[in-house]
C-alpha cells in the first residue's frame, strides 16, 4: 500500500524533476503552479501553494478595507437617540443574566 503512493524521481539537468502525471492530476498541478520547497526530518517535502500577484492582492486589501469601513460607519444619532439605544443596550444585558 505504501509503494502505491511512491514515486522515483530523477533530478535532471538544471536540476528538474518531474511529477508523476497521477500526483499533477490529484492535486490539480498544471505547468507554472508554484510548489513549495521544506526540509524535514525525513528528507523533502513539496507543498502546493497558490501565489497571488501583488498588485491584485493590495487591490483587495483595499477592496475589504472599504467593505468594512462601511459597514462600521457609525450613524449620526441624536443625543436622545444615542440615550435611547444605551437604554436598550442595558436592558438587553440585564434581561440575559
């Protein structure tokens, strides 16, 4: 059971390798995809990851940032209003003890 998930491979000039097709196809590896590298106790170990530009990764930075700076708005209350929901707040809290 453990040969079947075994595999030999031959490092080749420029020091490549080549991923059997049935470990590319289980874990979706296509050419170009990024794996990375670890030393372990055991030897090597390769781990798919995914790598996102840095352009596009500050460009949903930014987008998230805006989503929740807008849902945190505070709203413009009166000082009435603003009495009003403590009042309410308090209740709620001494209603679940």
């Amino acid at each position: 059971m453990l040969r079947d998930k075994m595999a030999l491979l031959k490092v080749r000039q420029f020091s490549q390798i080549t991923l059997p097709a049935k470990i590319r196809k289980k874990f979706h590896l296509s050419e170009g995809d990024y794996l990375q590298v670890e030393e372990v106790k055991q030897g090597i170990l390769l781990k798919p990851v995914a790598v996102i530009e840095k352009k596009l990764a500050w460009e949903k930075v930014f987008k998230t940032k805006e989503g929740v700076k807008e849902k945190r708005r505070p709203r413009k209350l009166s000082i009435k209003a603003k009495e009003e929901e403590i009042a309410r707040m308090v209740k709620e809290s001494r209603k679940k003890k």
